[in-house]
C-alpha cells in the first residue's frame, strides 16, 4: 500500500483530476474522443486491482454515461448511478468506499439537461402529482433542494436552476457529513456539474 499523500499533494491530485476530466469531455464534444480498446496486457493490469482518478455520483439518463462524455478508460472513474444523482445510505457508502479504499482525490456531482427526475420533483413540488411508490421516495428526496420559485419564473428557466440546485443539494449533503469532511481536510475536492445533452459539454460549478 502506497503511503497517504499530504493535503497538499493530495489536493494537487484533484486538480489533475479535474483537468484530466475537463480534457476528455474536450476531446467528447470534438469529436476527438479515444474510446477505449482493451489489450491483453491492460486487462491483466485491470484484472490486478483498480486505481481510479475521480468518483463521479451521476444520473442513471441512458444519455449522460460519464466514461463517454469524458472519454475515459476502464478504472479511472469510479461511478455511481442513480436517477436525479439522489444520495442515500447506499450511494454514501460507495462514496466512502471510494475515498476510504480507492482514496479517489476529487469527487463530482453530475447532473444533466432535462433530468426527469428533477422534472418529477417540480411536479411535485408546485403541482401536488404524486409518482408510484418507489419512485415518490426519490423525488422526496430531491423536494428539499428545490428552490423557492416566484410565478413570474417560467417553466424552462426553472428545471435550469433545479437541476443546478439538486447538484448543490447533493454535494451539501456529502459535505456535511463527518466522512465528507474528513475528506475535503485530507485535500479531497467536491465539485458539482451539469451536463448540457444539446452540446455534450460538461458545465463546472465553481
Ligand atoms: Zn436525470
């Protein structure tokens, strides 16, 4: 086992991380993208064990798969899906599992354009539709992220900003825990993002 990085260094890996994830989306809108092959010798190297660069908490959208969009390679990104990138116990876990045991230096909340999801929250939110069971429990997940809309705020303009806010949302809640904490004092990064579908290009939330 490698020895732990300081902070400092450690927060140097996130900003590679994130250039590397800023590139590859790069080459994705291009249309420069590498799309991985396997060799035998990579699949032996992957066979060994993984070494991811970045966790990614995303949406499951069969249109907002993270490896294309930043034209990644098998192990770099470990990834977690899950419709409107909700966070629950379990999809805590993975992510600690991936700061503890993968020690992945930048974590990032992706969400996307015309998340159906956040569509359902809104719904729900100002006009009382109730979805199916399981699926109610998600979007009473998302309700408390939602901002506050004054009629005067059309329609498109505000699933823009709830998906935005959902991001945030999301990562409060990673943050806020003692886990996330700990991370972001080990010189782990947060970061939310949205993935516009129309361009392929992945917006950065400062
Ligand atoms: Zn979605």
């Amino acid at each position: 086992m490698s020895a732990i990085p300081e902070p400092k260094e450690f927060s140097a890996l996130a900003d590679q991380a994130l250039a590397k994830l800023r590139a590859g989306n790069e080459r994705f809108v291009s249309g420069e993208a590498r799309f991985p092959t396997v060799c035998k010798e990579t699949l032996a190297d992957l066979a060994r064990g993984q070494s991811p660069f970045a966790t990614i908490l995303g949406c499951s959208d069969s249109r907002v798969p993270p490896e294309l969009i930043f034209d990644a390679n098998f192990g770099e990104l470990f990834i977690v899906r899950v419709a409107g990138n909700v966070v629950s116990p379990e999809v805590m876990g993975s992510l600690q599992y991936a700061g503890a045991h993968l020690r992945t230096p930048l974590f990032l909340v992706l969400g996307h354009e015309g998340c159906g999801a956040i569509k359902a929250a809104l719904a729900c939110k100002f006009g009382g539709v109730q979805e199916r069971s399981r699926i109610q429990t998600l979007i009473n997940n998302i309700l408390p992220g939602l901002p506050d809309f004054g009629d005067e705020v059309p329609e498109s303009a505000r699933l823009t900003s709830a998906i935005e806010a959902n991001v945030r949302w999301s990562m409060r809640q990673l943050l806020e825990t003692p886990e996330g904490q700990n991370a972001q004092r080990l010189g782990a990064r947060f970061l939310g993002a949205v993935y516009e579908i129309s361009t392929a290009r992945v917006r950065f939330l400062e």
